[in-house]
C-alpha cells in the first residue's frame, strides 16, 4: 500500500519516470502502453457490465440485482486504479533494469468475474424473481 501511495505522484507526472535509470528500448514502453490500455478496456467493461446489471434487470430483486452491479463497478474502479499504478510500475522497473513487477491483481479480478458469473448463472437457473 505504501508504494503505491508513493507511485501516485507518477500518475499525473509521468515525466518524472524519465529521471530514473537508462531510457529502455521504445518497444517495451509501447507495449507498457498497450498492456496499460488493455487494463483500462477491461476496467470499461466491467463498468459498463455493472451499469448493464443495474439498468437492464428492473425485475431481477433487489439485493441481487445491486450486489452483482456494485462488485461489476468496484472491480472496474480497482482495475482502472491498478492500471495506472501498474504502468508506473512497470517503466520504472524497465529504467533502473529490475526485474518487472509481480503482481497478484489478475488473480484477484479473475476471482471477482468468478463470482459474479457464478452468481449470474444462479440467477438465470433460479429465475429473476427467485
């Protein structure tokens, strides 16, 4: 947790990574991007399946319908959050020549889609009013 405090002043300063260490290879940065992008999709995904969850099941009960919405929206909230932080991660690794990050947050959201799935599934076994 205290890393990543201390990362979040590279979130909206990202030229200060480049005071750090060796300027890396183009192509590991790009793909940095590209890898910080796919994290930022599947945070709109997750968001937009939330929303989806809330807006599109009326007749889904209550508990289910704001429960399967609100771990949709916390899970997009914590993967855009983590896309920064692991962007700023990783390119601060890649320019002091550190081994890249390991991280335990794919394990974490795959869990959560589990969930979320294995819940949605009962809901469609069981019916919406169920």
């Amino acid at each position: 947790m205290i890393e990543f405090l201390r990362n979040v002043r590279f979130w909206f300063t990202p030229d200060r990574v480049r005071d750090e260490g060796d300027t890396p290879d183009y192509r590991f940065s790009l793909a940095n991007e590209r890898t910080f992008l796919a994290w930022l999709r599947t945070a709109l995904a997750l968001i937009g399946g939330g929303f989806a969850v809330d807006q599109f099941l009326p007749e889904l009960r209550w508990g289910w319908r704001v429960g399967l919405a609100l771990a949709l929206l916390g899970a997009g909230v914590l993967c855009s959050l983590r896309a920064v932080n692991h962007w700023v991660r990783c390119e601060r690794a890649m320019r002091r020549g550190e081994d890249l990050p390991a991280s335990r947050f794919p394990a974490l959201l795959s869990l959560v889609v589990g969930v979320v799935a294995v819940a949605m599934v009962l809901v469609v076994l069981v019916g919406w009013h169920g």
